[in-house]
C-alpha cells in the first residue's frame, strides 16, 4: 500500500468498492452537533461541528455590528474565513493561509453568494446607518479529504443555530441598543449542499473521497446543489476532462445527497430546540 | 475578447527550488496578477483553477524536478476575464514549446434573467446576468477540463450552457491554429 498505492487503489476499483470497504458512491458516515450545548464554542453566536468520517470542520459564527458600505446601504456582510491549521495535517505549515485555505474561502463566499442562503438585505439594521456582519470562521481539525463538503455543511449548520439579538435604534441618541434577551434565529433561504467527487483514471468517479484518494485522484469536481434540485456552483478546477454525461452523473448524485443531508441537520435542530 | 486582455508570460522549465520540486514531474505555478491592488483572495482560487487545468494538459513527467511558472498579468478587464486568462495561459504554453496532451480554451457563458444564453458577456452583461458559468474545454473530444459557476442555475440550463461552449470552443481552437501558423509563416 505504501510502495504502490495506485497499484493497491486499482486493485479494489475494479470490484467496484475502496480500501475502507465503501461502495463507489457511498458517503462515509456524517455526524454534526449544533450548539453551545453540544458543541465546544460558548462564545460564538452559532456553532457547529462536522464530522465527515475523519475529517472534522468545526464552525463558528460571531455577529457584529458595523456601518454598512456606502454603495450598498441596506446591505449587511457575510465573511467567510476557511483556515488550515498545521495540526490538522502535515502537508499544512503554520504561517499565512496557503493556496488552499485562500481558495477554499473564496469557494465558501460564492457559495453563500450564489444560493442566496442569506440575504443580505436581511442583516440590515437601519439603512445607511448599522448593520450585521457575520464573521463565518471554518476551522479544519482533522483533514482526512473532502474538505470542501465538510465546511459547506458545518456552515449551515452554524448558521441555522445563530440566534442575533433585536437591535433598534434609540431615535434621540442616534446609538443602538442591543436587546440580548430578545433572540430571533437567522433567516435562511436556501440550504445548499457540497458534493465532491474525485476522477480515476479519466473513467472511474468515487464520492466523498479522503485524503489518500485525493492525493491519487487525477481529478476533482464539487457540486453544490440547493432544494429545489438548482445548481449553486459547479467547481472543476481542473484534473481529466470530463464528458458531459459523466457530469451529469454527478449532478443527479449530488440531488440525492441533499436530500439525506438536509433530512440530518433538520434532525439535529429539532433535537436541540426545546433547550 | 473584445476589450479584456492579459498578458501571459511562462518560464521553464527551470531549475526548481529543492522545496518545491516534485520529484517525478514538473512543479506548476501560477501567478495572477491584477490590474490594480494586490492579489487577493480571489486571485488565488483563480490560480488554483489555472494550475490545475494546466497540470491535467502539460506532460510534466517528460521534465521532472524542474520548475514552470506562468504568469498572467491583466492589462483591462472588460468581463469574461476567466476564460480569457485560460486562452492565454495555452497560447503561452504552445508558444514555449511545452509538450502537452491537449489543447484547452476557455468559454465563459452568461445566463440571462429571461434565459437565453450569451456567450463571453461584457462586465455589464455580467453584471445583468443570472448566472456565470465558465467552462475550459479540452481540444480532444471537447471534453470538460474546468468548470466554475457564480450565481445558480439549473440542470438543464447549464447542460446547455455546456453544449453551447462546446459549440465555441471550435472558433476558438480555428483562431489558435491562425495565430500559430502566422508566427511560424515568416
């Protein structure tokens, strides 16, 4: 296995399964745990932790309050920050965010961007005057692939867990009172879902692959796909060509896959609401 | 097209730094650099697009341990800059010489809020537009090398979105062989 990994890696896709006993198309096992209870950061607004198999996201959403952008007056900011920590793998160094970490959160602000999960008119306080900002911080624990799928998952459930305080705008003083007995949970729209894939040898397509099969893929695709079976982002960069049927494959997988997801974070959320 | 241009400069393949070598194929790197300010973020999502599209064609095991590196600088952006960084990117890796296994080009593909399909949009169609979807199609079989969207759209839309860059991946691989056998013609 260590001498000849692609050879050994072959060897199990021809009878159509994985080193770890999966089918081609199956997902390992997905847990998630939303909230201060369950999860480790009290001081965030919104919390989860996603578990991907091995690879482990967890997700902290702070809300703040600042003066909205000239240009956009009625809109508040989502700010997403994917961060690789070298203890999560050793390919990572410590230092400023590398390539990955960089693409990975411009791919979580166009996810966001692109399905419309949050409005931004929504985090609007007072036009021109205040708004929200979301600092969305995804932090890798452990990278054992599909890092992708992991954080796009921990962000939602993050966000569905956020609870922002009632603000209003005392008239006389023109300063803004923070109401933090009165909670009113995030209004989400769209509940988009990553699905990855990693290409074989042109031909072969495994989901959900880990971090060894990345290293032997020649190719990878992540699908994000919302509710109405739409497509939020399509991200090939780069790997074998693809033909269009085989992408279509993907996509129909990936419809599939929302599905079981959104049923398991609806699951969770009304396992923790009566708290 | 049209007023969007960028400058590619590629350089290799060189010696590497023993950091960075690979030791049984060429070491690809990418650096995009925009017209004003520094690289940002979403430069460098777009670099790793880049290089990765470029690792799938160059035959990098032809040059093991040595370094290539391309370098992209946007001179003006007039919408579909994606795509046409990608044209440039294989125009600069035929012109150096680079053994490749295909030929790539990039189509950028806008949809429009009434759903017609409009091929490189300009920054204000962009901007109009529903969703962007930019596509690098390989010159044998005009199969998929890249895909990115912005915006969302359905299935059936962006198959024929595919389709229709397929379709203008064809004027586009008839340019290149024009280019090309002009600077070789003198």
């Amino acid at each position: 296995r260590t001498v000849e990994p692609l050879e050994y890696y072959r060897r199990f896709l021809k009878e159509n399964c994985r080193p770890d006993g999966r089918e081609l198309g199956e997902f390992r096992t997905t847990t998630v745990n939303i909230g201060k209870c369950l999860c480790s950061i009290t001081t965030a607004d919104g919390s989860a932790l996603v578990k991907l198999g091995n690879t482990t996201v967890i997700c902290g959403v702070k809300a703040e309050l600042a003066a909205p952008a000239v240009d956009s007056a009625n809109k508040g900011y989502i700010v997403p920050n994917v961060e690789l920590p070298s203890l999560c793998a050793e390919r990572f160094r410590s230092g400023p965010p590398g390539e990955e970490a960089q693409a990975a959160s411009q791919f979580i602000a166009d996810v966001i961007e692109n399905s419309q999960m949050i409005v931004k008119e929504d985090l609007c306080i007072a036009n021109g005057k205040l708004a929200w900002v979301l600092y969305c911080d995804i932090i890798c624990l452990d990278y054992d692939g599909n890092l992708l799928d992991a954080s796009v998952f921990a962000l939602l459930a993050a966000l569905k867990n956020v609870q922002l305080p009632l603000v209003m705008i005392n008239e006389e003083t023109g300063l803004s009172e923070v109401n933090l007995k009165q909670k009113n949970p995030l209004i989400i729209r769209k509940h988009p879902v990553a699905t990855s894939f990693a290409i074989f040898d042109d031909t072969l397509l495994i989901v959900d692959p880990t971090a060894e099969e990345e290293d032997l893929a020649t190719g990878t695709v992540t699908i994000v796909t919302d509710e109405e079976g739409r497509l939020c982002s399509v991200h090939k960069p780069g790997g074998s060509p693809l033909t269009g049927a085989k992408l279509q494959d993907c996509i129909t997988r990936a419809i599939t896959r929302q599905k079981e997801v959104k049923k398991l974070i609806d699951k969770v959320i009304k396992s923790i609401t009566p708290k | 097209p049209g007023d969007t241009s960028v400058l590619a400069g590629l350089y290799g393949p060189a010696e590497a730094k023993v950091s960075k070598e690979l030791p049984d194929r060429a070491a690809l790197e990418v650096l995009l650099r925009p017209k004003v300010g520094l690289p940002g973020v979403l430069e460098r999502s777009r670099e790793q697009l880049l290089r990765q599209t470029c690792e799938a064609v160059v035959l990098g095991v032809l040059h093991p341990r040595t370094a290539i590196s391309l370098v992209l600088q946007v001179l003006s952006d007039a919408g579909s800059l994606l795509s046409c960084c990608l044209n440039a990117a294989c125009m600069a890796l035929l012109d150096a010489g680079l053994p490749l296994a295909t030929l790539f080009c990039g189509v950028t593909c806008a949809l429009q809020p009434d759903g017609t399909i409009l091929l490189d949009p300009t920054a204000q169609q962009e901007q109009e537009a529903r969703a962007i979807l930019t596509f690098a199609i390989a010159s044998s079989e005009r199969k998929v090398l890249m895909a990115t969207t912005k915006g969302s759209c359905s299935v059936e839309e962006m198959q024929q979105c595919l389709a229709a860059a397929q379709r203008a991946a064809n004027t586009i691989f008839q340019f290149y062989r024009d280019s090309v056998r002009r600077r070789y013609s003198k």
